[in-house]
C-alpha cells in the first residue's frame, strides 16, 4: 500500500512540474503574469504631456497596441524602442501563449501573477511573451495588449508555429 501511494505521489510531483519547463533553445515559457494592480497595471503616462506609453506590434499589415505597464521592464524596453523597431520571432507554445527571444536583457522585477488573455510580459529577463489564455508564474509584467481576445490574438499571429513580429513606439501626435 507504501508503494502505491508512494508511486502516486511521483506521479502527480512529474506532473505538476513537468507543467513549467524550458526548451533547449532557451525560448519556452512558463506562465507568467499579474494582476494589473500588483504590477502596475496603471499605465505609463509621459510625464511631459501626460499621454500615455503605447508599443506597436506589427505582422504585415496587421497592427495591435500594448499599453505599456508602469514596471521596470517596460520603461527598459520603451527605452530600447526609442532606439528603434525590434524584430522579434515568436512560436506557440502550451497552447496559450507566443514566446520570442529578444536578444538582448531587459531589468526584471519578476513577481507571482495570473496573466489573462492579452497580457504581455518579460520571462526569464530576455523573452517577450504574449497570452491568449490564462497561466501562473512569476514575470515582470510590460503591458497588455487593448482590446485583445484569445480569437483577435490568434488572427494576428495566424496558424503558424513561428511568426517575425516587429515591436514599436507609438508615434504622438
């Protein structure tokens, strides 16, 4: 009888943390994301004439607009942005989100969240991931994407593994 519930036990530990695991390439993600009061779901406004902080996302001729958290990662990655556009190749993964390499670090306050459908947010310090559903995992959040649905997100990515996107500071004006 041990045994059994011992087994049992194994089984439901490889289970739960097989949930949350890396790929090889550095590239996969496990659930990350807050609510938007625990990680600054106010907005980043321009303190110089109170706008607020919006990146582009484009594929195409398709365009989404992230409203830009007030967290360390977001004002690092608005400021890598004022620099220019990023390419940025992001795949499915889970069934749930898009995950893409930066190439390059961002500052990270990484704290436990449930992200929701449209929430964008840093993992790992280096990767950009965007969700169509919801997950658990500590990221630091950059924003969310206004007006998005698991439907919306997934037209914009199409039904593809892999899709280049391009983020970008939205013009004022």
């Amino acid at each position: 009888m041990k045994q059994v519930i011992a087994i049992l036990l194994a089984i439901v530990c490889v289970l739960v943390l097989g949930g949350c695991r890396t790929e090889n390439e550095g590239s996969g993600v496990c659930p990350p994301s807050s609510t938007e009061a625990e990680q600054g779901g106010e907005g980043q406004k321009d303190e110089e004439n109170g706008e607020e902080d919006v990146v582009v996302i484009s594929c195409g001729d398709k365009v989404l607009e992230i409203q830009l958290a007030d967290t360390v990662s977001a004002r690092a990655l608005k400021d890598r942005l004022a620099g220019g556009e990023i390419s940025v190749a992001m795949r499915a993964y889970g069934g749930f989100e898009m995950v893409g390499a930066l190439g390059f670090s961002l500052e990270r306050d990484d704290v436990n969240m449930t992200t929701r459908t449209g929430d964008v947010v840093l993992y790992s310090g280096d990767q950009l991931v965007i969700f169509y559903d919801s997950n658990s995992w500590a990221y630091t959040k950059i924003g969310h994407i206004r007006g998005a649905t698991r439907e919306s997100l997934e037209n914009f990515f199409g039904w593809t593994d892999k899709t280049e996107v391009t983020f970008s500071l939205k013009a004022r004006g």
